[in-house]
C-alpha cells in the first residue's frame, strides 16, 4: 500500500467524487447550475460499477478510508443507493455527501441505511425571495425539509452557507439561529473566486472578519482550536453552540489540504483549481497507479514560505 505525499508533506485520506455534473439548482455562485430543469436530464450517467472499479483501485492502493459523493448534485445520480452500498462493501465505512438537499426528503432514509454516514447541506437563506435569488429555485421549504428528514433518519448533517455581499449577508444571523435552533453545526463560507466568478468574486466578498463582526453584534464566542486538515476554522458561543468559517479567500487550508477528486469521466485531480486532468483506467498496475495518484498530489496550490508566513503562488477555489 502506498503512501502517498507531496513535497510539502501533504498527505491523502477524503477522495471528492463528483458524481454528475448538472443539477436542479442554479446558484449565482456556481458554474453547475442551469435554468433547466435538469432533474428530468435523460443524458447517460456514469455507471456506479464503473465508480466502484476506480474507487477500489484507489482504496486498494492507499488504505483511503474517507469518501466524499458530490456533484453537480448527487441526489440527481440514479445509481446514488448503488454506489454508496458499492463503496460501503469495499470496507470504506466514512461515506459522507455534500448536497443541496432539494430531493432529500425522500431519500435520506434509503440513503443512510445504504450506509451513508453524513451530509452537508448548502443553504444561503432562510428569507424565500432571498433563497430564490440564490438559488433561482423558489423552493426554500424543500430544503428545510430534506435538512429535518436526514436529522430524523440519523444521519449527521452541517449546513454550507455561501455568504456574498450585497446578495445574502444579512442572512448569517437568520441562519445562525435557524441552525441552533435544530443543533446542526454550519460553517459560513466566504465566496470563491471560480468558475464564471474568476477574478470578479471580490466585490461579493464578505470576509471572515465581516462574519464574525456580524455575529458578534449578538454573540459573544470564543475561537477552537483549529483540526487537522479542516476546511473550517470553528468558534463556540457563550451558551454553547459551535459555528465555522471556510475562509476560502482569506484563510485557506491549502497548508494540509489531504484530498484528491474524481470526476465522472474518471479523471483524478489533486487540486479544485486543476487543469490537468489524469485518467484513471481501474487497471493499472501498482506503480501505473502510484505514478497517476503522484501526479495529482503535485496538482496542489504550491506553498511558499516566507519567514514564518505561509502564502499562496495562486489562490484558486
Ligand atoms: N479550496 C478548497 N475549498 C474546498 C475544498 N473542499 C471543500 N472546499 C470548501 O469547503 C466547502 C464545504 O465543502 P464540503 O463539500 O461541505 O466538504 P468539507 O467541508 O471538506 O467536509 P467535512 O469537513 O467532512 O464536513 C466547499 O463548498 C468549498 O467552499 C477544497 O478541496 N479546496
Ligand atoms: C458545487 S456544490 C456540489 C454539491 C451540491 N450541489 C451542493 O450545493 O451542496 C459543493 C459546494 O460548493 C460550494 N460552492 C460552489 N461554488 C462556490 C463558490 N463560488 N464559492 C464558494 N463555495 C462554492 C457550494 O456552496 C457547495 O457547498
Ligand atoms: S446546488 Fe450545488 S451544484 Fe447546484 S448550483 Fe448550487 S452549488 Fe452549484
Ligand atoms: S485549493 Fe487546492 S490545495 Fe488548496 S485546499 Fe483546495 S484542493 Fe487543496
């Protein structure tokens, strides 16, 4: 079994698989969104049998023990049951899924009993013409309701709320309140500059800072220390209620970043910004593997130190 590293020591344990990539929401923020209604898309999807083959050549090969299914969006994947008992089998038991939650209701029962663990659930808003402006999709009470149904069929939930200014932050407190009312931890995450947003994301940038200014104004909290490779940076109010931050822009977590991802076409990446994709076949021998997976591990933003400062070549997403 290989280990496999970078040069900074950067490691791999989450493998991010993008099942598909359309989805029934169109979030102003994202490229995968449409004005379609893309839940009636008839296009082929990639086979869960062919998910499976790749995903246990890379288990085989590096003892990866954390999955995460996202997209585009996931619950629109036909064979989602399939390939979560598919994964669950090759002894992967950490199946998490990032998702909007629109078609979660129905599902998440089948899903958790599949043997998927958790799912982080995007929402911007909890005022509907705000969620609508978000999202494009009118459908504010869906989510909440496919956010109640995966608590009530146990399983773990966190909540992604895309904060940008001038559209949705003054949502954070509404969503703070919704989230410690049903005790489901959020992270507010600082809009990334990707997708149809390169380059142009700044004027929409609501910081880190700007959250907890924000917050602060009825809180008063104290910061954790910060996890091993997390995305998110958490704070712990007075009466006891965890939130997080994902400074994406302005603090990111480049530093011990362990994932890689898989697209739908069987492409690996080591990096959300990557250009470069890198074929997997679910054949290779060992070292064809180790080669590939190698590769991608170099796809990483490159850290420079400088004195004691950490800092980006290229801030991608
Ligand atoms: N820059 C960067 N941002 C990421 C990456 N993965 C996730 N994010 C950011 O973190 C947000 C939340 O990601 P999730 O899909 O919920 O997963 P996660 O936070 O990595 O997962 P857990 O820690 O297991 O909950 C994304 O919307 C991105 O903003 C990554 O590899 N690079
Ligand atoms: C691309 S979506 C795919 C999964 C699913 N459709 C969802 O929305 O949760 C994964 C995550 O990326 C986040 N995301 C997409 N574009 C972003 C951007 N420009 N800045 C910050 N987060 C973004 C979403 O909010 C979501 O949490
Ligand atoms: S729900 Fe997810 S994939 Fe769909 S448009 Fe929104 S962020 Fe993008
Ligand atoms: S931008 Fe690349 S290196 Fe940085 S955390 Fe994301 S995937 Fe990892």
């Amino acid at each position: 079994m290989g280990e496999l590293q970078d040069i900074y020591g950067r490691g791999f344990k989450t493998l991010r698989v993008s099942l598909l990539s359309t989805c029934n929401l169109g979030c102003i923020y994202c490229t995968m969104g449409s004005e379609d209604e893309i839940a009636y898309d008839h296009r082929p999807q990639t086979p869960a049998a062919r998910f499976i083959e790749l995903i246990a050549a890379v288990h085989a090969h590096t003892g990866l023990k954390t999955i995460r299914l996202t997209g585009g969006e996931p619950l629109l994947y036909r064979e989602l049951e399939a390939v979560i008992s598919g994964i669950k089998a090759l002894g992967i038991t950490d199946i998490r899924m990032t998702s909007n939650a629109f078609l979660l209701e129905r599902s998440a029962e089948k899903l958790q009993q599949a043997g998927l663990r958790s799912v982080n659930v995007s929402l911007d808003a909890m005022d509907a013409n705000t969620f609508f402006a978000m999202t494009r999709r009118k459908q504010l009470p869906r989510t909440l309701q496919g956010i109640e149904a995966a608590i009530d069929a146990g399983l773990e939930v966190k909540i992604n709320s895309v904060i940008m200014r001038g559209k949705n932050h003054d949502e954070v407190l509404p969503l703070l309140e919704y989230a410690f009312e049903h005790k489901v931890p959020i992270r507010f995450l600082e809009v990334m500059s990707m997708g149809h947003l390169f380059g142009k994301a700044g004027q929409y940038l609501f910081t880190q800072q700007n959250m907890l200014d924000t917050i602060a104004t009825r809180y008063s909290f104290t910061r954790l220390p910060r996890k091993p490779s997390a995305t998110a940076n958490y704070w712990q109010t007075a009466q006891g209620d965890v939130f997080g931050i994902i400074g994406n822009e302005s603090a990111p977590f480049c530093q011990d970043c362990n994932r890689l991802r898989l697209d739908a076409e069987g492409n690996i990446y080591g990096c959300l910004s990557s250009n470069n994709p890198i074929a997997l076949n679910g054949s290779e021998s060992s070292g064809e593997l180790n080669e590939k997976l190698q590769q991608a591990m170099h796809q990483k933003q490159s850290l420079h130190f400088v004195g004691s400062e950490l800092s980006m070549m290229h801030i991608g997403g």
